[in-house]
C-alpha cells in the first residue's frame, strides 16, 4: 500500500464544513495538566489547514484506558487551553462525546473554532466497534479525517464503523505514516537494510518473515540475535533466549541465504553476570559468551560491523533496541545505532523508525525524532503495518 491508494483530505472539498477529526490526545497528564504536549501539537498541521478551509473542527479522541466507564482522572477537559494555544482558535469543550450536550456544543461551535469532545473510551462501544455508537458521533460532522495512527491497526468505532456513515480520508499524520511505512518499503531505494532488535524472537518473527523477502540486509542485534547465535551452535551463557524459536531462527537464516539477503548478528557481546545495572561488564572476543554471562549489548566490533554494511545503504527501516538501553551501561550499542541513522540520513538515506521501544531510545539518546526521515508515532501500529498485516483504520481510508 502507498500514499496513492488512500483518500488525502486535500482531494476532498472541506470549505465552510463540519469536520470530525480523530486525533491521538493520549497525552501524559500531571496534576491536572498537560504534562508533554506533543501529541497535540503534531496534529497542528492538519488541524489549521482544515481551520484555513473555514472549517468547524470537532475532535475526539482516547486518553489512557477507562475501559469503557466514566473516570475523571482520563478526562481530556484539561487539554482545552494547550489545544487552543497549539490551534490559536477558541476551544468548546463538551463533557461527553455523544448525546445532547455533545451536539449543543458542536451547534454552538463557531466556523473557524474547534469543539473537543470527552474521552470516547468512557463508552464501552468504542472499543467494541459499535454502530449504533459510530452513528452518534457521525452527527457531529459532514467528513470524517483520521489523524490518529497509533489506534488505526484496531477497529474501533472511531477508526472502522464511523466511516461507514461519514465520506473518510486521512489527514497529514496518517499521509507520512503511509508514505513511510507503506510506500518507501514497499518501493525501497536500494540497498534496502533492515535492523531488527528487542528481546524476543516470538515477538518478532512475523516482522522476520515479511522483510526478508523485501531487504537487502537485515541486521539482527539485541537479546533476539543470542537465539539466532545459539542455533548457529555458540554458547550464548545465560542470556534471553527463545529456546523454542531456534528452528524459526534456521528458517529465517536459510531464507535470507536463497535470497541473497545479507545477514548480520552482533560479533562481540557486553556482558554480566546479572540483569542489573552499574555491576562489573566484561566484552567478548567473538559470539561465544562465557558460561555464567549474559549478552546485555552490542560490542564495539559489532557497532563498526553494522556500521560497515549500513553506510552503502539507501534505506533503512529500524525496530527495537539492540540492548538493554535503560540501563546505563547497556545503551552504547542502541545509541550508535541512532546516532549512526542521523548521520546517515544527513547524508541523503531515507530513515524509518518504527514500533517497539526504538522512540524510546531516542528519547534518552536525546536526539530528535526530526533527525530521521520518519519517526513513527504508532507503537503497535507501525509494527503490524511492516508485518504485512491489514490495518482496519486505514482500509477504511482506501479509495474506492
Ligand atoms: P521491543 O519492545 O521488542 O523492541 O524490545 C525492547 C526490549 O528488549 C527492551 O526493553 C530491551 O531492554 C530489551 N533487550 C534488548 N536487548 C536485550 C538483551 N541483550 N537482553 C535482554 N533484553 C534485551
């Protein structure tokens, strides 16, 4: 799937309409207040160009998991002034997304303004994907936008059956997830790398599968490249193993040999003798880890060797730390490798992260995610998208 297949809202007519958008407001809150608002400003884009079309904007969204029962403490009611100061235009604020209220405030909604509707998941029928409920909130708007793309790989009402009532297309944030995740791997420049990390094998596998058949090099680091080291006959010490994955770790390998795919695992290990932080490390020589030791990170001489086969690359897809980044004395590896894609996309690469806890490491790296071509904001999402897997939210944008 490409940009090309979904509807954009620029190719829709939204002058002087009432737009409903879905936006992704899960934002952290802290003693009432919005504690990082990034959530909100990243929709600014789509949100003042709907305001530029002379639109009523009326948004709704999720906030942490009430599970489906009215709960104060997930209330959106607090993100009303950084929502007004993101979209310079006054904000309605309705303490429920459906119902008489909910439709009072969006009347008195001017063109222009926005209306912000609680918390959709203090009803139940959200997540169970409820008509009855979609065709509620239909009535708030002419057009549907969805801006939400960490929900869209679950069919909830406001990602599936509201579309069903409402004519649908994505707004800017869903265009550059499916730019990204579905057009430039699809489409790759190559050489098309692939740097799969995190700590289980089961958890990945699918993602495995669907890459080999599309990269030119696939890298393998974190605790998964211990079950492919284990199968290839090292010792692998007491590290993370999926020990009832090392024949789907042959598989992967054999499929990546008929294919020509470049495969590389790390070379070298930073270990300890416990999963614990600030305790004595010792580095490998090679892939054998000694009885005893744990593989806690990637060594210098897989950092060079991953970064060797990687400066030819002219895209390169990134999921999963290639260690145990939270703790200090294992983050060098997953740090050099978010150093190395800024450094490769300042020269001219097409950089993709996305899912697991990649964004995470960029966090503590401290670089910023516009250091990267695209830094997706869907979790769970991004990851199904590149698994090949149907994202029900964003079937439901596909042109007819
Ligand atoms: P994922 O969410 O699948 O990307 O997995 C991320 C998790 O994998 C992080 O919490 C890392 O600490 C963990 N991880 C990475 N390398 C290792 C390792 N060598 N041993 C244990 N856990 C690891």
């Amino acid at each position: 799937m490409n940009l090309n297949d979904i509807v954009k809202m620029q190719d829709v007519n939204l002058d002087g309409k009432n737009v409903l958008v879905r936006v992704d407001y899960n934002v952290p809150l802290k003693d009432g207040k919005v504690d990082n608002p990034k959530r909100i400003n990243a929709t600014q884009k789509t949100i003042k160009y709907l305001l530029s079309k002379g639109a009523r904007v009326v948004l709704i969204s999720h906030l942490g998991r009430p599970k489906g029962k009215v709960a104060p403490e997930f209330s959106l009611k607090p993100l009303v002034p950084e929502v007004e100061k993101a979209m310079e235009t006054k904000v309605h604020f309705a303490s429920d997304c459906v119902g008489a209220e909910a439709e009072a405030v969006v009347a008195q909604t001017k063109k222009g303004e926005i209306a912000l509707l609680e918390n959709l998941r203090f009803h139940p029928e959200e997540e169970a994907n409820d008509k009855e409920f979609a065709k509620k909130l239909a009535k708030h708007g002419e057009i549907f936008i969805q801006e939400a793309f960490g929900t869209v790989h679950r069919a909830h009402a406001s990602t599936s059956a509201i579309t069903e009532f409402l004519p649908s297309a994505a707004g800017y944030l869903i265009q550059k997830e499916v730019e990204f995740l579905g057009g430039a791997l699809e489409n790759p420049k190559r050489p098309f790398a692939a740097i799969i990390g995190g700590a289980k094998v089961s958890d990945k596998i699918m993602l495995l599968n669907n890459l080999i058949d599309k990269v030119d090099v696939l890298v393998i680091g974190g605790a998964m490249a211990y079950t492919f080291n284990k199968a290839l006959g090292y010792n692998v010490g007491t590290s993370l193993v999926d020990n009832d994955k090392l024949e789907e770790a042959k598989q992967v390998m054999a499929k990546a040999k008929a294919k020509g795919v470049e495969l590389l695992l790390s070379q070298d290990a930073v270990c300890a003798k416990e999963f614990k932080d600030g305790i004595e490390t010792i580095t490998t020589q090679d892939q054998n880890i000694p009885e005893g030791y744990m593989g806690l990170d990637i060594g210098p001489k897989t950092i060079e060797y991953f970064k060797n086969a990687l400066a030819k690359c002219k895209t390169i897809f990134w999921n999963g730390p290639v260690g145990v980044f939270e703790m200090e004395s294992y983050n060098k590896g997953s740090f050099a490798i978010a150093q190395m894609l800024a450094d490769l996309t300042a020269k001219g690469a097409i950089t993709i992260i996305g899912g697991g806890d990649s964004l995470n490491v960029l966090k503590k790296a401290k670089i910023a995610s516009s250091a990267y071509s695209h830094a997706s904001t869907g979790g769970g999402a991004s990851m199904e998208f590149v698994e090949g897997k149907e994202l029900p939210g964003i079937t439901a944008l596909l042109k007819k």
